[in-house]
C-alpha cells in the first residue's frame, strides 16, 4: 500500500477504506478513497499497521512538522480507551470550531451521526483564552505526557432563595458597610452581610451596593458612593463582580465570598433560612472578557472545588453579559 503525505493528508487509496475505514475508523473518505490526517497516520505507523508514510516511518513522522507531539498522545489515549475519534476538520466533521478531535461514543464511529465528545488538545504551558472554553473537553499534555481531561460546558444558574428584605439603613466604611438595628430578613432569611453581633450586620461593598441599587439599603450618598468606594478598592474589577453578583441574585441564588476558596463566589441556591443551611454548590471565578488561563490554574481551580464537593464556573464578563462555564475533570 503506497502512502503518500501530500501537504496536511496522506493518502492512502481505495485499498485503505475497507480494512482502515470501515472497519476500524481511521482517515476520511474523499472521492472514493481514503485519506488520513498525519496524527491518524502515524498512530497506525506506531501500531505497525503501514510501514512507511512517504518514505518515513514512525520516529520520523512524529519528529516532522506535519504531526503534533501532544495531538498524538491524545489520539493514542483515546484510542487505547477504546474510542473511535477524527481530526476536527472542514469537510471532516460537522462545524470544527475550534475542537482538534471529535470522538465517538464506544461502539460508534464516523460514519453514525453521534458524537461523544469534541476534544482541544492544549499543551501544559499554552495559553487557554477563557472564550474558548464551553461544550468542548480540553485535554492538557503536561511535561511528562500525562493527560489530564477537562470538561467545559455552557450552563444557567437558578435557584429559589429570596433576596427582598425590608428598607434598611447603613452606614459606609473604608471596605464595609455596617447596618444597625437591622430587620431580622436580611441576614437570617436572605443571607446578606455577616453578624457583628445580635445588634449589627456587616455588609460588603458588592452586598451592600446591590441592596442600593435595589432601593433597599439607606446610605450616605446612595449607590454611586457604595460603588465609588468599591471602584477605589478594587479598580474596574468591582464592576465585573457586581454584574455577577446581582445576576445571581437575581436569578434566585445567594452569592456568598468563595475567599477561602481562592474564588469571589460561594453559591447557595435555595436559602430558605441561615438555621437551616447546606452546604455551598458552586465556587464562581469572576473573570475579564480576554482573560488567558494557564493550563496549570485551571487544573487547580477545578481540582479544588472537587475537593471541597463544589462545581467550577467561571463567569467571563463582556460589556454587561456573561457566559457562565462550567468546568469538572473528565475521564472518557
């Protein structure tokens, strides 16, 4: 069988479809014969099923330009898990967007209109812009060719917990704000702020600009004095952080600081009363519109919330709105 890497495609002819194609899902046909993406090829040189691709054999092919090194050792452990997949490419599969892998349920292959997952291959040192995130599964290579899945998804934030509380008064220091005499509502039933002591409820800038603005907290110069003052704590990042946490509120959930966390946000989703609380389900990072993670971060942040039995969502704010993702480890 003569295989030949022409540009990005070695092809492989007509002889190739039934024992690669058809039978074991490898390559793509075009025009009756088969053609492989160089990664696809050089597996089935490791495997020795070809011999040579072009003249070279497998240390040669994955030593070229034409193939990924992190690409490869993705396919090959999704291979070795038992998994049909093809290189996400125009033509190949159905909108590529961004993925390197489309792979197909165990027992599936290219040619059922099913598919599992749509994989990005990221190497342990490359940037990770936040908008690529969402219905993808990121697959980091580290240094010593481990692979590490992740799973990122669009998501809605919902809950039940009520936020109305009776008009209350407050008064504005350097990052607080301290509500005297307050209607037992507001931290017992809505959970805002924390207790001084059974006379006094502490807010935060967020907490308490999000009360100004719904006309429930009384203070010194109204909202724009709360977030005047956030703005001189925080710079621009006050802003972000109060878009998300009033979207919360709004949709029904209780953001609480997710400091401890290395988080802004802590989430309670039905608050019906402080005596009666669970446990936190989310830890929310509230992040720039144009914001990279390294790869590293990402991990940590994910690994961490899993350990404390909480679910990541970053919350990437664009002019107003956000794109709630979540990301949890994977393993296909």
């Amino acid at each position: 069988m003569d295989l030949t890497l022409d540009g990005n495609v070695v092809r492989a002819g007509t002889r190739a479809r039934e024992r690669f194609y058809d039978s074991r899902g490898y390559g793509h046909v075009l025009n009756g014969d088969v053609a492989f993406a160089p990664v696809e090829a050089a597996h089935l040189l490791y495997r020795g099923d070809i011999e040579a691709v072009g003249g070279m054999d497998f240390r040669e092919l994955l030593s070229s330009s034409a193939v990924s090194a992190v690409e490869f050792f993705v396919y090959k452990d999704l291979r070795d898990r038992g998994f049909y997949l093809t290189p996400a490419r125009e033509g190949w599969v159905d909108d590529p967007d961004g993925a390197d892998f489309v792979v197909y349920p165990r027992g599936k292959g290219p040619w059922d209109d099913e598919v599992a997952y749509r994989v990005r291959v990221v190497g342990e040192r490359d940037g990770v812009p936040v908008e690529s995130l969402g219905e993808c599964v990121l697959a980091v290579v580290d240094e010593e060719s481990e692979i590490t899945y992740l799973d990122t998804t669009r998501r809605e934030v919902a809950g039940s917990s009520d936020s109305t509380v009776p008009l209350v008064d407050g008064e504005l220091l350097a990052e607080r704000v301290l509500c005297w005499d307050p209607p037992g509502a507001l931290y017992e039933r809505a959970f805002y702020g924390q207790r001084l002591d059974e006379d006094a409820v502490q807010l935060s800038l967020v907490e308490a600009a999000y009360l100004a603005r719904e006309g429930t907290l009384s203070v010194a110069g109204g909202q724009s004095a709360v977030i005047e003052r956030g703005r001189e704590v925080e710079g621009e990042r006050f802003d972000r952080r109060l878009t998300v946490y009033a979207a919360l509120r709004d949709a029904g959930v209780v953001p609480k600081t997710g400091f401890k966390f290395g988080a802004d946000f802590r989430t309670y989703a039905d608050v019906e009363s402080v005596d009666d609380l669970g446990h936190s389900e989310l830890l929310v990072r509230v992040l720039p519109a144009d914001f990279e993670f390294e790869p590293r971060d990402l991990a940590l942040d994910v690994r961490l919330a899993h350990g404390v039995r909480k679910t990541m969502v970053f919350a990437p704010v664009t002019d107003g709105d956000i794109e709630w993702t979540e990301v949890r480890r994977l393993t296909p």
